[in-house]
C-alpha cells in the first residue's frame, strides 16, 4: 500500500503479506501463528512472535491484522 487512511483491517486464513509507508504513524494489532516484521522503528507496546500491539510514532492509522497463519509486515 502506498497510503493509508482511517484503517486497514485484513482477516485470512492463510498468509497476509502487507507493506507499509515508512515513516507514517499506526496504531498495531496484529495476531498471526507467526510474525515477521521489516523497517519497524519508534514502536511502543509489545511484540511477542505470535502478536504485535501498540503504536508506531504518535499513533495514526489503525493497521488490525489476523490470521491462522504468517504474517509478514515491512515498512519501506
């Protein structure tokens, strides 16, 4: 995604692969069997392998993210 708005929220089954501007504040909940992450900086909150919650910058956007599976967030 090259830009966000007021929210994204993405809910699967499989994988979710999801690309994010750099630089940009988010509000995060994300829940997967696994998490990787790429480009995350000025984060606030937990981080576990299987969950990521809380903000990037002052907060922004609302990223909810859940799958069964992996997800797969780089900011760039």
């Amino acid at each position: 995604m090259k830009s966000t708005d007021n929210h994204i929220i993405l809910s699967n089954t499989g994988n979710i692969n999801l690309t994010l501007p750099a630089g940009k504040s988010y509000n995060l909940k994300i829940t997967a069997f696994k998490i990787d992450t790429s480009g995350l900086k000025n984060f606030s909150g937990n981080i576990s392998a299987k969950s990521i919650e809380g903000t990037i910058g002052q907060g922004g956007t609302r990223i909810e993210l859940g799958t069964t599976h992996k997800v797969n967030l780089v900011f760039e």
